[in-house]
C-alpha cells in the first residue's frame, strides 16, 4: 500500500543495467576486469565501472532508492548530486536553489564546448 509520502516521491525510470558477462573492461578508465578488479553499477545510469571510477555515493530518490546514499560514477556524481538537491524538499529551498543554480552552471558550460 502507498503511503501519503510516497504519491509526492518524484520518481524516474530506473536505468536498464549493462550486463555483467557483456562487459570485460571498465567504462570510464578501459581497465579489464577480473579476480582482482570488480565490476560495479552506476545506479544512476546503469553502466559497468571499476572501483576507482565509481567510489562516489548519492543519494537518488529520484530513482526509487530513497535517502540512503548508493554508487554512482564518477561522471554522474555531480548531475545526480545536483539533480537530488534540487528536488529535495526536507532541507528548505535553500537547498533546492543550490541544486539548480548548480545544474545551470553546469549547462551553462557545457555549452561552451558544442
């Protein structure tokens, strides 16, 4: 049964993940996998990195995985991060200003490079 909180949860579809048997090198950096190198998830957009290339975490209620903060990659943090903020409704709208005013900036300077 939904709660009341759940009908406001702003809610995205979740990523369809890469497969594991499909993927022998990481995403980000090309290194190969294998007993020593582990694959993981971005839970934000579904690819295969290695440690190194996916060590940070954030929150992504947006996704359906409530508060608790899950991996991302390394190039999805700081959108994700963004994103989170911007929608996040328990910290005020200080909070939420940051997030957009960050997402601005950043396409703002990505469109410096098209």
């Amino acid at each position: 049964m939904q709660t009341y909180d759940d009908c406001l949860t702003f809610l995205l579809p979740r990523p369809v993940w890469v497969n594991d048997i499909d993927v022998t090198y990481c995403s980000s950096c090309n290194s190969p996998f294998g007993p020593l190198k582990r694959r993981h998830h971005c839970r934000n957009c579904g690819n295969i990195f290695c440690h190194d290339c996916s060590a940070r975490n954030v929150p992504l209620p947006q996704l359906g995985y409530g508060n608790k903060p899950v991996r991302v990659c390394n190039g999805c943090f700081d959108v994700a991060y963004l994103v989170t903020y911007s929608i996040d409704e328990d910290h005020g709208l200080t909070t939420q200003m940051h997030g957009v005013r960050g997402l601005l900036e950043l396409t703002e300077k990505d469109d410096g490079f098209t």
